[in-house]
C-alpha cells in the first residue's frame, strides 16, 4: 500500500533523501522515526504528492506516483489522509465545517456529510464540540479534530507527521488509542514521530532515518 524504491531527493544541492526503500503492507500501522531535519517530513511530502523525487518509484494507495498527472493529484488524495503536527484547520470556521469542507468539495449530499461529521465526531470522543470554533478547544482536541477531518472520506491510506509533538501523556494515549482503531478498520497508517514510547513494545514495523539515509528495519 505505501512502497518507496530507491528514492532520493536533494534541496539545493543538500541531501534530504539518499537511496530510501521500503514498504508498509496494507492494512498494516508503521512508523518513521529519526531526529529533526532526518528527512521524515521531507518523506511525507514525497507520499502525499506536494513534491516529487530526484530519483527512484513511489507506490501509495495502489498508484504509482510518477504516473499521476497533476491534474489527478486532488483525486489521488481522496485515498491519503494527512494528519500535521501544526493542524492546519481553518479558526473561522466550527469544528463542524472544517470536518465537512472535503466532503462538500467532492459533492457529498448535506444529509450523508451530517451523518459521516459525527461518525468520525464520535469516534474521537468530541461530539459535544461540533459547534465549537478551534481557538477554544485544547491542543489535544484541535489534534483529533484534525484526525477526524483526515478520516471523513475513508481513505485507505493515512499519513500521521509528528501527531503527538506538542502533546502531553495523557493525549498522547488517546491519539494512538484512536489510530489504532482506525487501524483495525483496515486503513493503513505510517506515523512519523521522535516519541519512541509511541512505538515502543507495539510489534510494528519502525523505519529509522538518519540525515537522509534509511537504517535496518526492526519491530519493537
């Protein structure tokens, strides 16, 4: 479902990604880790199709990235769902629109958007926020808010960037609790993270970086 060959990506004549393999099977959660400026976000963008590679093949969500015209790219990632650290959610707007604004791009009848909002609303706990505006809700709750938006399409692939980088314990537990049941749902995550207990003692699959360069892989 995800699968990197070979890839490389320079900046500038710096090296972001130097020769990276390697495959997430679908279905499966996976994770990314390495310090700051290893060249995980620098991945996330390749994966998402906000850049593309000097070299080598990217297959995500059973497309070969190098065959995609861009004006395929927005169909493409109805497939992707993309997680940041930062949120990016609009503060104009409730939480309700936010999580609704793809599903109205892409056509969604009113009654189906209403009904998918507070599917993904319940599933991460915050309902009773539907009509609330993102400045007034916690860090935690703007983060799985941005979980529910990423989820309200069903795509088969999400991508998590440092989802828990500005959150305490207590969140942290519940963002991976809400991955994980995502997960089981069949959708297949790649999670990047610094956070080892994130993915310490999970038996999955962790990549590590290193300016750049792709170390074995191992399982915690």
């Amino acid at each position: 479902m995800i699968e990197l060959e070979n890839v490389s990506k320079t900046f500038g004549g710096q090296v972001a990604l130097s020769n990276v393999s390697l495959k997430v099977e679908r279905g499966d959660m996976a994770f990314i880790t390495g310090p700051s400026g290893a060249g995980k976000t620098t991945l996330f963008k390749l994966l998402y199709l906000a850049d593309k590679p000097d070299t080598g093949t990217i297959t995500i969500a059973g497309c070969n990235a190098a065959d995609v015209k861009s004006s395929y790219i927005p169909l493409l990632r109805r497939n992707i769902g993309v997680v940041f650290q930062d949120f990016k959610l609009l503060n104009n707007k409730t939480v309700y629109d936010n999580i609704a604004l793809t599903l109205r791009i892409r056509g969604f009848m009113e009654r189906e958007i209403k009904e998918r909002v507070h599917s993904v609303l319940k599933m991460v706990n915050l309902r009773h926020k539907v009509d609330n505006y993102p400045l007034t809700l916690s860090g935690g709750e703007q983060q799985r808010i941005t979980i529910a938006r990423s989820i309200v399409g069903e795509p088969t692939v999400m991508l998590a960037d440092e989802p828990t980088g500005n959150l305490d314990e207590e969140n942290e537990k519940e963002i991976m609790r809400i991955f994980k049941q995502i997960n089981a749902k069949g959708t297949t995550i790649l999670i990047a993270t610094h956070n080892r207990m994130l993915y310490k003692n999970t038996a999955r699959k962790v990549f590590t970086l290193e300016t750049g360069q792709l170390k074995d892989e191992e399982e915690e």
